[in-house]
C-alpha cells in the first residue's frame, strides 16, 4: 500500500492518493504514521495547505520522530512567510 502511494506521488497522481488512501480508512484500515505522512504529501501537492498540515499533525501524534515533524515545520515556515507578505501589499 505504501509503495503505490509513494508512487502515484513520485508521478503526480495526488488525486488518486488521496482516494486510495480515503478509501482504506473508510474500510477501516488502520492508518499508521507514514500514511498520515503521505496523505499529508498528497494534499500538498494539491496546494491545499490545512489539510497537509492536519495530516501532518497525526502522524506527529502517533510518532514524534515521524518525517512529518520536519514537513510541519517547512509547512509552518513557507505559510508564516506568505502571511507576513499579505500584509504588506
């Protein structure tokens, strides 16, 4: 499972990462930390930022030395530096 995701990421196939992996959580698999992170990456590539750094967040809830620990706080870094600018147009 996890190496299908990685890949259809690596080919820019987000949208369907992000059904196979909404599809296996409504199957009730169980999500593990890197499946938190992959999805997390998935919604990043979509731009949709929220829902990058939710995801993000529970495979830091589930493991602290998870790799998405480091895409938060990129996540958190490039999105401080956007809102600092917003406000100066």
């Amino acid at each position: 499972m996890k190496e299908r995701i990685r890949n259809l990421l690596s080919t820019e196939r987000a949208d369907e990462a992000i059904a196979e992996l909404d599809a296996f959580r409504n199957a009730g698999g169980s999500m593990d930390d890197e499946l938190f992170y992959l999805l997390g990456n998935a919604w990043r590539k979509k731009g949709n930022w929220q829902m990058a750094m939710n995801n993000y967040l529970e495979a830091v809830h589930l493991n602290p030395g998870s790799p998405a620990q480091q895409a938060l706080d990129i996540a958190n870094e490039i999105l401080d530096f956007y809102n600092k600018d917003m406000y100066n147009q």
